[in-house]
C-alpha cells in the first residue's frame, strides 16, 4: 500500500508529537514540525494549541533537575530556538519566539576559582509579546505583555513593561531560585560509560578525521569540518552533541590550534583565513562565532587558558581574549579583553572579574542544578 506526501507528513507530525510527549507535559492540539530535543531532569509544561516549527532547525528545551519550563497557549516557536532552565522560565499565552532566539535563567559561567555558577534568576515573557530572530534573553530579563523585542537584541531587565503589567507574572524571584549552584561534573562509570565514551572518540575519529587530534577526543555528535590548512585540536577536547553541529572552517595557509580539554557547545563556528589559537580548558556556549577575517582586513583571533564564552557571543578580528576571562552571552568583542575580566555588552566592556565576586553571596546548596 502506498502513502502519499500528505499521510507521510501527518505520519511524521504524530511522530514527533509523541516524541514531545514522552518527555513533556503537552496540553490538547499542539503542533509540532520537524524536531524537538527535550532534555534534562526538570519539568517542561506546554499548553494548548502551541505550535513548534522546527522544521528549519531543531528546537531545545532543557530543564534542568528542578526547573520549570513553561509555554503558554497558543504559542508559537521558531526553528533554532533554545531555551534552557536552572529556576523557572515562562513563555506567556500568544507569544511569539523568532528563529533562533535564546531564552536562559543563567549565564552558565563560573564566578571564581571554585566553580559556582551566578544565581538564577527566572525569565518571563509576557502574553502576545514577540521576540525577534536571534534575540537573547538572559536571567532576570521581563518583557511586558505586547511589546516586541528587535531582532538580535540582548535583554537582561525589564523591557516594555509597566509595574502593573509586571505585577501580572505575580512573585519575583524566591530565595531558592537566586541560590548559587555548584554544577555536578557527570561521571561516567562502568561498562555502559566506557562504552559511551568509546563511541565518542570512535566519531571524532570520522568527523575529525581532517585535523591533527590529540589523544581522547570526544565528539558527542557532528562536526562540520572545511580544512585546506591546518587543524589541531589537543587531547581531552570535547565537542558536545546538539541541535546543531559545530563548524570548523579553515582556509588555505591558515591554522586552527585548540587547546586541551576544552569544550564546546553545539552550533559553535570557527573560521579562519589566518588563524585562530584557542587555549587550554576553556568553555564556549552554543552559537559562538569566532572568525579572523572581517570585510576589509583579516588579524589573528587569541583566546588564552581558561576562558569562558557564553552563547551566542562574536569574536572579531585581531582580539585577545586575556586567560581566566568570562564573555557574557550575546555580547560582541572588537577589542583586547584583558587576563581575568568580564567582557559584556555590543560592543563589549571590560571590567575586572574579582569585583562581581567580592560581593556577599549565599552559600551554595546541594541538590542544585544537573
């Protein structure tokens, strides 16, 4: 018996409306198109009549162990969109989110030597608001009710919205949600974690197999690799599997040097006509863009031991990011980034790091954030 184009689409729309429903809590006619990673061990709670395009690029909701993820009815979101939990997240009725925004409640980027996390703080989007393509809405953003964020833009406070209107979203932040967290470091143990780690280093054998590897390195799903010069990539370096995979672009004469056990997120793009130097152990978010040439000159790209970039940050030209540096999400780097700073903003500004640590703060509890 055969199946036309029609009964194939509604097969894969039932299809994938399953798949959300193993993982979510998913009210009566949601729509879903193409594909939609749910994960983590937090709470996804989708209303009736919400529609999920993914049919460009997957969609990520990711709550993490306690989290609470909430779309209203008859939302409506775009392919690329990710949004990602520690606290709570809450995506009002009507609401429109554009191809490839970004909502998180944290920045996802140590503090100090110890590794905490800075504290959540929840993100909401108020009813029939719009959020353009690419925009990014950090902790603590509130976009009122109606209002429409540009595309690309970076929300960190309240945006188009009035006291009465906030009091809407009702209670601001608990004591619980602006704890510090210690994130826990998975380890894997046993036959099936050897096993997983096997594959891995098995798949960056393929994917990778254009660049000059070091010993262990992971690849959690595909990278994308155009080399015509040199690629290195040092031991322990891990690429994490994703929605989308990492790009490696590197012309000829040029060179990419990454250093050891550093990791990247899904979507990162690296590409050089000169060369790129990434040290060791540094963390970059998904969708960083790193590039060495621009639309008049090409300069050298330097990022040092142990910095941390955050999505959806850009690396222009000749920068230096300095080592033990943080770059805030979204944020956009035209110029040197000095050892131990936060670079924040469009155009970036530096400040030093120690001096958003040196603030009291509470102490950490346990059972926080996977």
């Amino acid at each position: 018996m055969s199946i036309n184009a029609g009964s194939r689409r509604s097969l894969l729309r039932a299809g994938n409306a399953f798949t959300l429903r193993r993982r979510a809590s998913v009210g009566k006619s949601v729509r879903v198109h193409g594909r939609v990673w749910v994960h983590g061990r937090g709470r996804v709670l989708v209303d009736d009549q919400v529609t999920l395009d993914a049919r460009d690029a997957p969609i990520e909701l990711h709550a993490h162990r306690g989290a609470v993820i909430t779309i209203g009815r008859g939302a409506v979101i775009e392919s690329g969109t990710s949004l990602e939990a520690t606290a709570r997240i809450v995506v009002g009725a009507g609401v429109k989110l554009g191809a490839f925004s970004k909502i998180m409640d944290n920045n996802f980027h140590p503090l100090d030597r110890e590794n905490r996390l800075p504290p959540s703080r929840p993100v909401f989007v108020g009813a029939m608001a719009t959020v353009g393509p690419r925009a990014i809405l950090l902790p603590g953003a509130w976009v009122g009710p109606g209002a429409t964020v540009p595309p690309g833009a970076v929300v960190s406070r309240r945006f188009g919205a009035s006291p009465d209107a906030l009091a809407t979203f009702g209670s601001a932040t608990t004591d619980e949600e602006q704890t510090e967290v210690r994130p826990r470091v998975s380890v894997r143990s046993g036959v099936v974690g050897k096993l997983l780690s096997a594959m891995e280093i098995a798949r960056s054998m393929w994917y990778l197999r254009a660049c000059d590897r070091g010993r262990r390195v992971h690849a959690g799903g595909p990278v994308a690799v155009a080399n015509r010069g040199r690629v290195r990539i040092g031991s322990q370096a891990v690429f994490v599997g994703g929605m989308i995979p990492t790009a490696i672009t590197c012309g000829p004469g040029a060179s990419i040097d990454i250093g050891a056990e550093t990791i990247f997120n899904y979507g990162v793009s690296l590409d050089a006509e000169d060369s790129i130097r990434i040290g060791d152990r540094c963390r970059f978010g998904s969708y960083v863009r790193i590039s060495d040439r621009g639309s008049e000159l090409t300069q050298p790209v330097v990022v040092e031991d142990d910095v941390w970039i955050a999505h959806g940050a850009v690396i222009e030209p000749g920068v230096t990011i300095g080592s033990g540096s943080v770059v805030s999400a979204g944020s956009r780097v035209f110029s040197d980034v000095p050892p131990g700073s936060l670079a924040i903003g469009n155009p970036a500004r530096c400040m030093i790091l120690s001096l958003r640590t040196e603030q009291p703060s509470p102490s950490p509890r346990s059972g926080g954030p996977a």
